[in-house]
C-alpha cells in the first residue's frame, strides 16, 4: 500500500478519527507534489454550485481533464490503479478492524456475482450494507485567502475518508490555519445527520483540530454525527493553496 498507517492514532469520540505521518515514503511524496496536477485543470465550487470556497479535479468534476492527467503521470497511474484495487479498499477496512473499528457487516469481497447480489438484495437476503465497496479520489486545492469548507457529515454512500496533504515542507504558513475541524453540533436536533444536511460554522463546536502539515494522513469514518469542517483560511492577499488527495471509500451495489 502506497499509505503507511502503522503509526495511525485514532480518537474515537465523537466519531473515529485519526491521523498517521509520515503518510508516504519520502521519495514518494516528493513526486506526488512535484507533479501535483496545475490549477487550470480544476473545477471551482462556484462553478459548480458546491458550498464553500474549493478547487477540485476528479473522476466526477472535470472527469475528462482528471482522466488526461492520470494516464499522462507514471506516478499518479499507480496511484490511481492501487487506490481503485480491491486490496487496498479491504486493506483500510483490516487497518480499521485493527484499531477496534469494525465497519461489519463484512463487505462483500471480489468475485461475488453482480446479479445474483442484486436479486438477494431485492429479496432481502442480504443487507444492504453487504454492497460491494469501492474507492475514488479528488485532488483537492483550497486558497489560502479565505478557502474553506462548511460542516458536513458526508453524504449516506460514504464509508471512509483519508485526506492526504500535499504540500513541500515549509511551504505552508501555519498562521493562514487550514486545519480539518472535528465538529459537534450544539444544537441536539443537528445531533443525528445521516443524510448529510448542511450546517454553518455557528452551528458547531470544536473538538478538536487537525492541523494541515506536510506528509500526513487524516483519515476518519462516515456516522450519523461526522460533523467536519474547514474554516475560512486567514493567508489575506496570499496566493498559496492547501492541496490535498482526498480518497473516499464507498458502496454500491
């Protein structure tokens, strides 16, 4: 695995969440952030009507440019060809379950028949937490001047998320913040958020923060109270931008 969780440290309350770094090899996290993909190639969350201040590239915004730029990085290839293997999807599972996170009933592993998984599901034979899993990622780019995130849970398909930093040592003014929030609702009837309404920053506690820092993983599970966020940056006038590879895990049918 590309990802090196042994040193992974988890905090379980509200909702598991960990951080692990170094998150990579020195030699390479070095190429993935020298050949971070250029900005020109992102979508921008007010083009697309997303909340929040953001650039991203994905295989669901901007798929044909995402996909261009895949098959043009030796790097990213085999980045992209293991984040979309089954080994690493039920490797994160087995490192969770190694950390008391066990996220049963067991997924289905390969080989299971899309068809006959279908026809048991509709049967209710199995499920619907026995789907398949599968992973995607998004190269993710926030400004410095004022980027942000509102609170979210994550919508009800997501399983786990990893937000990897990408950034050169020093690079980044820890002034300008950056951090993932672990949120808490104040108010009870925001308690219970399975379907991933959204909420202001007014709305939320801080529990907890995890600083943006070079070579590291923050990694956390999908809940009904996932509360996260990432308030707006203070870089005034910067032109910086806090990168990120962010992998979400998820099911299907």
């Amino acid at each position: 695995m590309f990802l090196d969780l042994d040193a992974l440290k988890i905090r379980y309350r509200p909702y598991p969440i960990g951080i692990a770094q170094p998150a990579m090899a020195d030699d390479v996290y070095r190429r993935c952030v020298e050949s971070f993909p250029p900005l020109d190639l992102f979508d921008n969350y007010d083009k697309i009507l997303k909340p929040g201040k953001k650039y991203t590239l994905s295989e669901k915004e901007n798929p044909k440019a995402f996909h261009k730029f895949i098959r043009s990085s030796p790097v990213w290839q085999d980045i992209h060809d293991e984040i979309k293997s089954d080994s690493f999807v039920y490797g994160i599972l087995d490192v969770l379950r190694d950390k008391d996170i066990d996220l049963g009933p067991h997924y289905l592993r390969p080989g299971r028949r899309v068809v006959k998984r279908a026809k048991d599901l509709a049967r209710g034979r199995l499920s619907p937490d026995a789907a398949r899993l599968r992973a995607r990622f998004e190269f993710s780019a926030m400004p410095a001047d004022g980027g942000h995130l509102i609170p979210h849970t994550d919508a009800p398909t997501k399983i786990v998320t990893l937000i990897v930093s990408m950034m050169r040592p020093g690079e980044w003014d820890a002034a300008f913040g950056g951090g993932t929030d672990v949120n808490e609702a104040r108010d009870d009837r925001l308690a219970y958020n399975h379907m991933n309404r959204l909420a202001t920053f007014e709305d939320m506690n801080v529990v907890a923060t995890y600083p943006y820092a070079a070579n590291q993983v923050v990694i956390f599970i999908k809940t009904f109270n996932s509360w996260h966020s990432v308030p707006p940056m203070k870089g005034h006038g910067s032109t910086a931008l806090r990168k990120t590879l962010t992998i979400n895990i998820e099911r299907f049918l």
